[in-house]
C-alpha cells in the first residue's frame, strides 16, 4: 500500500482535515455566542388556575393576567371584604358581639358557641387564622344588622373600589350563584385591605391568640391557613379559600426590595407554586428607583437683596417602581428662574427638579431657599434721580 493510501486509510487527507477545521471553527462561534448571549427575561409563568392576576402596587399595573375578568366563585378569600368591614367599623367602635345561635355556620370554624363574648377585632382575626365561617356570620350580624345588610355593604364597598364584576351574597364566601368575582378585582380588593394598617398586621400573622370576654379567661391560639407565609420569604400576608365549586382560591401579597405585589389565584390546584411562580417573575419585571435631591445645591442670583445669591436645595421624592428596562431611561430636568427679587423667605419654592419616563413625569421634588434673604433699599445716585425723574416726566 503507497504511503498516500496509507494516510488516507487513517483519515488524514488534506479534504478530512479541512472539514475538520470547518467544524472546529462552527463548534467555536458557537460556544462564543452562547458566553455572549445575553441572559433572556424570565418566561411568562405557566400556572394551574382557571384565573390568575398579578398586580404592581406601586403603580396599579397588572403585570400577567389569565382568565383574569372571568366571574367565579372565590370561597373563603371572600372574607378579605368582610375581614376589611368588620375592621373599618372597629376602629370607630370595637363592641363586644354576644354570639347567637344564627351564626353558626358550616364548614371552617373559630367555634364559637351560643352566649360567647368577644370583639370585632377578635373575630377579624378568627376569619384571617382559621377561616371561620361562624366569625364571618357573627360579624356580619354585628356590622350589618343583618345578612341582608351586611351584603349590601359589601357590594357598596366593591363599588367603591372599582370591583365592576363582582357581586356578593354570603360574609363567609359560602357557595351561592349569585356570589362571584375575579381574579382582577380580587387583586384590588386585596390592594384596598393591606392599605389598612389593622387589616395587614392580622393577615401577615402566623398565628394569633384570642382571649374571650366571656366566658372569662378562655382563650384559643389559632393558626394561619396561609402556609405561603411559611414558602415563601417575601409573602405578607394573604387568605385562602376553599369550595367544592370554587376550588383552590388564593390571594396573597409578597414585598421585595420595595416592589409590592398582589397575586390570585381562583380554581388553582397547585396555588402555593402558582403564587411562587407569579411573584419570582413579577419580581424580576420590576425595579425601585429613588429620587434624592438632598444633595443638589444651587446657587440662584438675587436682586434687590443684600447678598448676591440665594442658595437653593433639594428634596427627596417618593420612590417609584418601573420595569427594570426602563430605569435607565429616566430622564432628570431642573426647571429654575434665572434669578429672584428679595425678599425670599426661607422654604419658598423657586423651582422643580422633574423625572420624566418617555415623556410622561414619574417624580417631581421642590427645589427650595435654605433661608430667608431680606430686601435692601439702595439711595439712588444723581444721575439715577435724573434718569427716574425724565422717565416719569414722559411716562
């Protein structure tokens, strides 16, 4: 066999090697592409729910929506509404409520019995802990006057919060056709309720103790439905539900580095990975930008004062949160006259330092003297006097 043969028998051919080196050189670029790609946006999550909705609180955007405007029953979260009123109405009066008979209901129970004493406030957190139907039907009779009157208040207070495809019936979120929501206007109602201070402290609680008025001294510990407390770090607070009609039902709120979020989930049978999901990506969406102006000083001419310039400082404006491709396009002006007539006093606002977001104001700060600057009266000089007195001759 010639030597030629022999090189080609063992795949060393001037054609082998050149197409060895072509796939070289593609596996090369290849693997550099890949080190150069940019890591993607997390993917738009994927979740159980019949309905789901995640919204920004910061600025009331909704961030993914499936099914979010469809009505269905939303079981126990109903007691978000009915939580938020017995709440409302605590705070002007915290009466004691005598348990009856009438409020016993079926299903999830504080167990409350016939001739038991307690607060509004108690009852509050018998709904948000342990989902008690019997605590919904007391406080509802104990707000309401009835069940009747309690629902009317319900639907008044939707109405109120801009809930336009909601109706309720039941404080308890017991099933009845004529009560239903959605994903959407769940995650509004739960953005009214965290903005009261009582309602948020409660529904953020593991667990909390009730100690009854009567009978003297009994006292129950009961614990949070809510193990999305317990999963997941960032989660405030929040209420399940829970109907053979309705299915899963879960709304919670979650905070991140200041990015507030509000998810639910209605028939969802995987809701704690949904809410998981629903928060990692809402969180990945968004950043909080701050605006300091603290440190901006300017020196601003004066006229007719005794110093020269007035000194002028900034302020801090109210967070705000905007998705994270957008942080870097904010665009920052400084509005200020080019100069002032004394007297200034101290804290008069003389300009503004505005943040723009494709064009639309995001943030604004005042731009403010850092003290008072006096007006001087200066004695005109000869030739001032006859120049004022020509020009009032001929004015």
């Amino acid at each position: 066999m010639s030597r030629r043969m022999e090189k080609s028998v063992k795949g060393e051919s001037p054609l082998y090697r050149k197409k060895a080196a072509i796939v070289c050189l593609i596996t090369f670029f290849a693997m550099l592409a890949a080190l150069q790609k940019p890591a993607a946006a997390q993917d738009v999550p994927s979740v159980s729910a019949q309905a789901a909705a995640l919204l920004c609180v910061n600025n009331g955007t909704f961030l993914f929506e499936k099914n979010a405007q469809e009505k269905l029953p939303m079981a126990s979260t109903t007691k978000i509404m009915t939580t938020l009123l017995t709440l409302e109405a605590a705070a002007a009066q915290n009466k004691t409520v005598t348990v009856t008979e009438e409020m016993y209901a079926e299903g999830s129970s504080m167990y409350l019995k016939a001739g038991d004493q307690l607060k509004l406030t108690d009852l509050a957190a018998g709904m948000m802990m342990a989902s008690g139907n019997d605590a919904a039907n007391a406080a509802a009779l104990a707000v309401g006057g009835s069940f009747e009157g309690f629902a009317q208040a319900m639907n008044q207070k939707a109405q109120q919060i801009g809930m336009e495809n909601s109706h309720f019936v039941t404080p308890s979120g017991l099933d009845d056709d004529a009560h239903y929501s959605t994903a959407q206007d769940m995650a509004l109602l739960m953005d009214c309720a965290v903005s009261n201070d009582a309602f948020a402290d409660i529904s953020g609680q593991k667990s909390m103790k009730v100690t009854f008025i009567k009978p003297q001294g009994q006292a129950y510990t009961y614990n949070n439905h809510n193990r999305l407390l317990s999963l997941y770090e960032y989660c405030t607070g929040g209420k399940t539900g829970f109907t053979d009609k309705a299915g899963r039902c879960l709304v919670t709120s979650a905070e991140k580095d200041g990015v507030k979020l509000i998810a639910v989930t209605l028939h969802a049978p995987d809701d704690w990975n949904d809410h998981i999901k629903l928060y990692e990506y809402g969180f990945e969406q968004l950043t909080r930008v701050s605006f300091d102006d603290t440190a901006c000083h300017i020196k601003l001419p004066l006229a007719g004062g005794k110093e020269d310039y007035v000194r002028v400082s900034g302020y801090t404006a109210a967070d705000v949160v905007v998705p994270n491709a957008d942080k870097d396009k904010i665009v920052r002006q400084v509005s200020l006259p080019p100069f002032v007539y004394a007297p200034v006093e101290a804290g008069q606002v003389l300009g503004k330092v505005v943040y723009t977001l494709n064009g639309e104001k995001v943030a604004s700060n005042d731009l403010v003297a850092d003290g008072a600057y006096a007006y001087e009266q200066v004695e005109k000089g000869f030739f001032e006097k006859i120049g004022a007195f020509f020009l009032n001759l001929f004015s």
